[in-house]
C-alpha cells in the first residue's frame, strides 16, 4: 500500500496530465461525431485485423477437414455426372436424361500415406482396401490427373502402381485428334513421363494437352495428364516426346478411385473375341 502510495505521489502530475487528456478526448468523442467515427473506424480496423489473423490461424488447423470434405464433394458430383451423358471434354456439353444411361464409373476417396516418388519403380500406399471395396485394377486420380492403378489389396491398404514405374504402360491420345499412343516413365524426371507409339501421320506441336484414350477398362477417357514439352522428328517418326504432367507428383495427399462398372463384361468380350 505504502508503495501505492508512493507510486502516486511521485507521479502524480503525470497522472493527472494523462486523466485530463482522457477526459479531453471523451468529451471531443462525445460531441463532435467526425472524430467519433474515426474513432470507431480505427478501433474497428484493430480489433478487425486481430479477428482476421485469428481465423487465418484456425482456417490453417482446420485445412485437412476442409480438404476432406471437399474430396468428397467432388466424389459425389462425379458420380453423379457419371449417371449422366456428359461430355466433360467438349466445351459446349449436354446434360440429358440419365435415367436413358447406366452408371459406367464409379467413384471413392482415399488418402495418399507413403509416396517414394523418386524410385524408378514408385509404389504408392492408399490408404483404403478390401474393407472399403478397393480392388485390384483400379484408375487413382486427383483433381489434375492421373496417378497410378491398384495393384495389390489388404483389408484396410493398397499399393498403387504410380505412373512414375518403368512398368507403367498408359493408354493417352492427343486432345485435339484421334491419335492415340502410350505413357511410360523413363525414371529420371519425376515431372516428365515420355510418349510412345504416335503414329507419324499425327500433327503434334509443343504445348499440345495429353489426355487419358479411354481404351483401357481402368481409365475413363478425357482425364487431362500434361502437355507435350518437347519432342523429335526424325527419319519420318516422332521420338522422344516429353509429357511435361499437370500433377506434382510429389506432392499427393488425396485422390479419387475410379471403379468401372462394366470391367468385367468388357474384358470377356475381348478376351473371347481374341479366342475365336
């Protein structure tokens, strides 16, 4: 207390300069509304970047749940858009009827938890197995292309033959024609796989959208997977394509599971046809 007091009395015009000047601005706040609304204003700004810089900070904890979520949003619509004849390649498409069309493709989420991108022979771990209907033979993707096909299954796992495999053989066509070739990874640039098997009447240029062919019973067609970055002409054949990839593929957390719904009937068909 005796401190207090001392305290008061040392400071004491001090304290009474900084009552009268509290005093002074209550009284200009309280009748004069131009410096009551700057007033307001600046409180305002204050306290309104404190609220911003603190939901910042919680938006970042809550990223994951928000990420889920929307995977499963976009899950959902593509399930739906697979009930429906849609063309989501051409620019201008018709939404008709679906009950007219069955359902070919059907979609699942899961979650990426080991990815050694720079193997030469990548396999991935999925996060999802037998116990939520995964399977072998399965097309993994994200939202800026392809990622691989299930291979092997247990009861909550999957490894995923990464397109980042020197055994990985995909079915792509140019976007802009019906030429059609193959991609493979040559396992030096996890950024660059390599084209295959063009036809040497295709018009291809630089800069050129590759685009999965829809020959294959894994992949639908039309899933975009890079741009053609550089290539040879040689002796009346194309070599070395480059396929510079949308996808960074080391950096991949969750994807989209593609199970087509007529697999089997279509792998009968061939099968038998090759047998006659």
């Amino acid at each position: 207390m005796q401190q207090l007091i001392y305290f008061i009395r040392k400071f004491r015009y001090f304290l009474l300069f900084i009552l009268l000047e509290t005093v002074a601005f209550i009284f200009i706040f309280q009748h004069h509304s131009f410096h009551k609304s700057k007033f307001i204003n600046s409180a305002n700004f204050i306290t309104g970047g404190v609220y911003n810089t603190l939901n910042s900070v919680n938006d970042f904890f809550h990223l994951k749940t928000e990420n889920q979520q929307l995977i499963e949003e976009n899950t959902l619509l593509k399930n739906l858009l697979s009930k429906s004849d849609l063309d989501l390649n051409k620019d201008n498409f018709k939404l008709n009827d679906s009950s007219k069309y069955g359902q070919k493709f059907e979609y699942s989420f899961g979650k990426i938890i080991n990815n050694n991108y720079t193997n030469r022979n990548n396999t991935l771990t999925l996060n999802k197995g037998t116990n939520q209907g995964v399977t072998s033979d399965l097309g993994v993707i994200n939202s800026k292309g392809i990622i691989g096909v299930t291979k092997s299954t247990s009861n909550n796992y999957t490894t995923v033959l990464s397109i980042l495999n020197t055994k990985s053989m995909i079915n792509v066509r140019l976007k802009n024609s019906d030429h059609f070739g193959t991609l493979i990874w040559n396992g030096k640039d996890y950024n660059i796989l390599q084209l295959i098997d063009i036809p040497r009447q295709a018009q291809i240029k630089i800069g050129d959208t590759i685009i999965t062919g829809g020959k294959s019973a894994i992949f639908p067609e039309g899933i975009k997977i890079g741009t053609v970055r550089n290539f040879e002409f040689e002796n009346n054949q194309y070599k070395n394509i480059n396929i510079l990839l949308f996808n960074d593929m080391s950096a991949i957390g969750y994807v989209q599971i593609i199970k087509n719904l007529e697999r089997i009937e279509q792998l009968n068909l061939e099968s038998n046809t090759l047998n006659e």
